[in-house]
C-alpha cells in the first residue's frame, strides 16, 4: 500500500508543477483553473507522501480518502471553472 501512496504523491507533483502555467500563452486568463492545480497537486503530494510514511493503517485510510476526494474534484474541477482556451502551436 505504501508505494500506492508514493504513487499518489507523484501524481500530486505532477499536478503541482502547472506552477508554470501561467507563462504559457492564454493560461494566465483562467486562474482559477491554474490556482486549482496548485492546491490539489499539493493535496496529493502531502496526502500521498503522509499516507505512505506513516504506520498508523487509520491515518492512511483517512489520507487515502482525503487523496480520492481531491482526484474527483480534478475530475469535476473543468466543467465547473472552465477550461482555457489556447491557439496550438503558438
């Protein structure tokens, strides 16, 4: 389980590195969208990592739970903020 937990947290740095978004052309209109990767990519980073350090099976089911809801939100988070439009190749 711990390394599911190593997974999750990747996965949050992953969301955590759209940081640099906002130098990419158009994504500086939508920051509600870049703010929301922020904050659930550092979710999942603490969540993960926590989940996977600690011994206590209580605590990493509540950290698991914490790192479901916050993938359903990315899930649902583009319909309800809206997604930024931007030109390929530009």
């Amino acid at each position: 389980m711990k390394v599911l937990n190593w997974i999750i947290a990747l996965c949050g740095a992953w969301e955590l590195g759209d940081i640099v978004l906002p130098f990419v052309i158009g994504f500086d209109k939508v920051q509600a969208f870049v703010w929301n990767h922020i904050i659930v990519g550092m979710i999942l980073v603490l969540a993960g990592a926590r989940a996977a350090r600690t011994g206590n099976a209580r605590t990493a089911r509540t950290l698991d739970w914490i790192a479901a809801v916050a993938g359903g939100w990315l899930v649902i988070a583009p319909f309800l903020l809206g997604t930024p439009e931007i030109a390929a190749g530009l």
